[in-house]
C-alpha cells in the first residue's frame, strides 16, 4: 500500500521568487489497486511523482510505501518514463538495458536470462532481445522500457504519462497491455496522464488534481466493469458520463473563472 | 526499364564518388609538377613533384625513414597517452562535482588558449631539448581538448537517463561506469581526435624548433644540407602520418560509437 501524506513541494525555497508546484497533496493506493492521476497541464504531475519516487525530496509532508517511509527510490517500485527515447539506453542492446535494474537483485546468470526473456515475451517483443533500442518503433521502445520496469519485479508501477508519445492506435494496445500485465504480474499503477478517457479507462480511482499548487480536486470511483475492452468498455454509459463527470472536475475552475468575467 | 535506369544511374553516381577523389589528387599533382618544371616557381624552392615523393620512396627503400617517424610517433603516442591518462579522470570529475566546475572554470579558460609553442623555453628548461620536452609540450597542448570536452559530455548527460539508473537503485559508481560515461563518450572521441591532431603537430614542432630526433629534426637537416627534395619527402611523410592517424582514430571511434545517432548509417 501507498500512502502520500500532505506532501507539499517548493522550488527555490529560500530564494526571491519560490515556486510552489505541490500545496499539500494526500491520497493513497492500496494493493494491486489501479490510480491514475489526472489535472490540467502544468499541475505538477511529474514533481509529485517524482516525490513519490523517492527521486526528489518533498519540503515537507511524508511517502509512505508498506508502512515504510520513502526516502530514496524503493526496491519495491519502478518507474516508466514518458520519454523512451531518452529512458532507455542507447548504447545497450534491448536485452541489456532489461538487464539493467537488475544489478541490484544479485541474481544468478540463468535467474536473470530467464527474467529477460519472460518480461520481453510478455510484453510481446520475445525476438527483439539482440537489437538496439532506436531500431524499434516508439511502440516498441516503450514496450522495452515497461518490460525493464517489470523485470525488476516491483510490488507497485509508477508511470508518467507513458503513453503521450505514440499515435493513437499503438496507445490503444499499450493501454491493453499494461491492464494485462497488471493481472499476470499482480501488481500496483499509479499512472499520471493527462488524457482523461486513458485515465477513466484504465482505473478503479482517478485522482483530479487542481492547478499548481497542486492539491487534490477530487477522487473519482469509477466501477466499470472489468475486463475492460476498447469498444466495448468506451461505449457503455456509465463509461460517457464518468468521462463528462472528470472532464467538469478538471475544467471546473476555468469554468467558474468565466462564469465570473 | 525505369528501374533499370535509376540503377545504372546509382551505379554511375557511385563510381564517380569514388573516382572524383582521386582525379582530384591527380590534377593537384600534375600542376605542381608543370609549375615546376616550365619555370613557373623556382624549381630549386620547389621542385617538381615527382621528384620530391621520389626522394619519400628513396627514404622508404632505404629504411633510413623509419627511425625518424618511430620517434615521432613515440611523441605522438606518449603525448596522446599522458594527455588522457590526466584529462579524462580530470574532466569527470570536475564535470560530475558542480562547486569544482565553478571553481576551475577560470583557471581553465585562462590556461586553455595558452599556445603550447610558447612553453618550449620552459621546457627546455625544466627537460632539455630531448624526448621529454616533446612529450611534455604534447601532452600539454593535448590535454585540453580531452579535458574540456569530458567535462562538458559529462556534464550534459541527460537528466532522465540518470533519473531512470536512480529510480532502479543504481548506486553513483555504477552510473558513472554504466549511463555517464557511454553517454559522455562522443565528445571524448571527438575530444580524443582533436588532441591526436595537437599531439602530432606538437611533436613536430618540438623537433623542428628544439632539435629532439624524430621528422622535424629530419626535414631541418635537410633544409639545412639544400636537400630540397629531401625536405618536401619529409613534408610529405608528416602529412600521410597525420592523415593515418586521423583514419585510425576515426575507425575506433566508429567501432566505439557504433550506437551514436552520428555513426548508425555507416553500419
């Protein structure tokens, strides 16, 4: 289980002109739970992820994961990164850069042979091993890098906005894809997004955030059947008006400010 | 049939690329012979082309060349080596530790543009004019472009390629080994490849001015015996070197590199 208690984060504490991108933000996941984060763009997604991550220290306010506080990045976790192309290593083969978290487990040879080739299997690019990682489409390269994620056999996945950079069709299936690897694996997403129909898609819990300094807006239950499909989960009702319900929570201040102009 | 054609066009493109070259070197030659030889320059400042590469062929039949390249490639080697063996611990570390960048950058932007040239009277005074003055101005002239281009290739590794080693625990030794050095390792080469150029000239120039042995010591000789032919051989000889050492360094590179956006369509 996470448990984000009141983190707040200011840039530049100290200096002329601080800049407070989180106010005070709690919000908490429980096991094998799916959460995504939502607000509008700007919002301070990422600093707070990256405070969840252990990669960034908060002013104040406290991580917990397994009722353990978060003071640095935790064996229990990996991150997927927005940016593959900058993510992954270049100069490593597809099977090196999966490789790579490994270094922390002291695994045997064979343990972490098997490993790679597992986590590369499921997420289907079992033969790409041996390329390179800008060989692969963008597609594929975020495949890599959630199966190098995988590979490091997190309890909980922290993903910033994985998605944004490939077209529309690959983002479908990615978004099948992590929901299965979700099940095979048994583990726990946090994953930010701004767009709103992955985020109501995806989850059990989004999270709506305000504009920086961000704080929590609203959590949004969203009980739509699952598994969930493309079609058919897009076209249930429920699935409509959970979209407009998130959409009015994130636009909500905008709205008001002109209403009042 | 238009299939055809584009390829026989390709295929004519293709020759001509490699031909090009060479026509262009045999033009550049054929003048200087013809200046030469109708009276155009004074053929005792500047002979006539085949006789000086025929005095180079002399010098490589008689082996009595390749004393003088091995000690000036012993400069080059020796200076090189020093130079990296200094500036690429030097330049990670002052690349990897902000408040020591802060610290040395002054130092280093008055000490880079020092001409090496103007050191050889304190070489010569703290060496003498042997094989330690060459290696030493070498290695001094060589060690900047290494140092400045480690540093800032160190300096300029992506911030989510280390936040992605830090989030998967990867401890500071094993990041610098395995995400910043690869990723710092264009500018060394093209760091490496600047110096390999510097240490070569420098080597030169210390033979030349300060009489240490090796192909400047040569070609002074020879000016100095009216050899003239003799002189231009040598001439000659220090341009193939550096033209060879610029092809071995670039074949490395392209071996090490063979990732790098830079190298990818070669192979």
């Amino acid at each position: 289980m996470l448990r984000v208690e009141h983190v707040k984060k200011v840039y530049g504490e100290g200096t002329r002109r601080p800049f407070e991108a989180v106010a005070d933000l709690s919000v908490t996941v429980s096991e094998h739970e799916f959460v995504s984060i939502v607000g509008p763009s700007g919002a301070g997604k990422t600093t707070l992820l990256k405070c969840i991550a252990g990669l960034l220290p908060q002013t104040s306010g406290a991580v917990y994961l397994d009722d353990e506080e978060v003071v640095g990045p935790p064996e229990k976790m990996a991150l997927v990164f927005q940016d593959y192309s900058r993510s992954l290593y270049p100069w490593m083969t597809v099977e090196d850069n999966v490789a790579f978290p490994l270094k922390r487990r002291k695994l045997g040879k064979t343990a972490v042979r098997e490993l790679i080739q597992d986590t590369l299997r499921s997420v289907g690019l079992g033969d790409a091993g041996a390329k390179y990682p800008w060989q692969l489409s963008g597609g594929m390269q975020q495949r890599v890098a959630i199966a190098r994620a995988l590979a490091y056999q997190p309890e909980i996945l922290l993903m910033d906005e994985p998605f944004a950079s490939v077209d529309a069709q690959t983002r479908a299936d990615l978004e099948d894809l992590v929901l299965a690897l979700r099940d095979r694996y048994g583990i726990t997403i946090l994953f930010v997004t701004h767009d709103i129909d992955e985020a109501v898609y995806l989850s059990d819990r989004v999270v709506v955030l305000t504009p920086s300094p961000t704080s929590v807006a609203e959590i949004v239950d969203i009980p739509l059947p699952r598994p969930r499909d493309q079609v058919e989960t897009k076209e249930l009702p429920d699935f409509a008006r959970l979209r407009a319900y998130v959409w009015r929570s994130i636009k909500r201040p905008e709205q008001s400010a002109t209403a009042l102009a | 049939m238009a299939a055809g054609e584009a390829r026989t066009r390709h295929v004519a493109r293709s020759l001509l690329g490699r031909a090009l070259p060479v026509v262009g070197v045999a033009i550049a030659v054929s003048l200087f012979e013809f200046a030469s030889r109708s009276g155009l320059v004074d053929a005792r400042f500047l002979p006539p082309a085949s006789s000086m590469l025929g005095s180079l062929v002399d010098q490589v039949a008689d082996g009595s060349i390749w004393q003088p390249v091995g000690q000036t490639l012993q400069g080059w080697a020796l200076g090189l080596g020093l130079a990296m063996a200094i500036a690429l611990p030097l330049g990670t570390l002052i690349g990897s530790v902000f408040l020591l960048f802060m610290a040395t950058r002054s130092i280093v932007e008055f000490l880079r543009p020092v001409p090496s040239v103007a050191l050889i009277p304190l070489a010569v005074l703290l060496f003498g004019a042997g094989l330690e003055s060459k290696i030493f101005l070498a290695t001094f002239a060589a060690t900047w472009p290494i140092l400045l281009q480690t540093l800032y290739g160190v300096r300029d590794v992506d911030p989510v390629a280390m936040e992605t080693a830090r989030s998967f625990g990867i401890k500071a030794p094993q990041r610098l080994r395995r995400v910043v050095l690869p990723s710092a390792l264009p500018y060394i080469a093209t760091g490496v490849r600047i110096s390999s150029a510097v240490a070569l000239i420098l080597s030169v120039t210390a033979e030349l001015v300060l009489g240490a042995p090796g192909l400047g010591q040569e070609i002074n000789i020879a000016r100095q015996s009216g050899a003239v032919e003799l002189m231009y051989g040598l001439i000659i000889a220090t341009g193939l070197i550096g033209w060879g050492l610029n092809v071995l360094v670039a074949l490395v590179e392209r071996r090490l590199l063979h990732w790098h956006p830079s190298q990818r369509e070669r192979t």
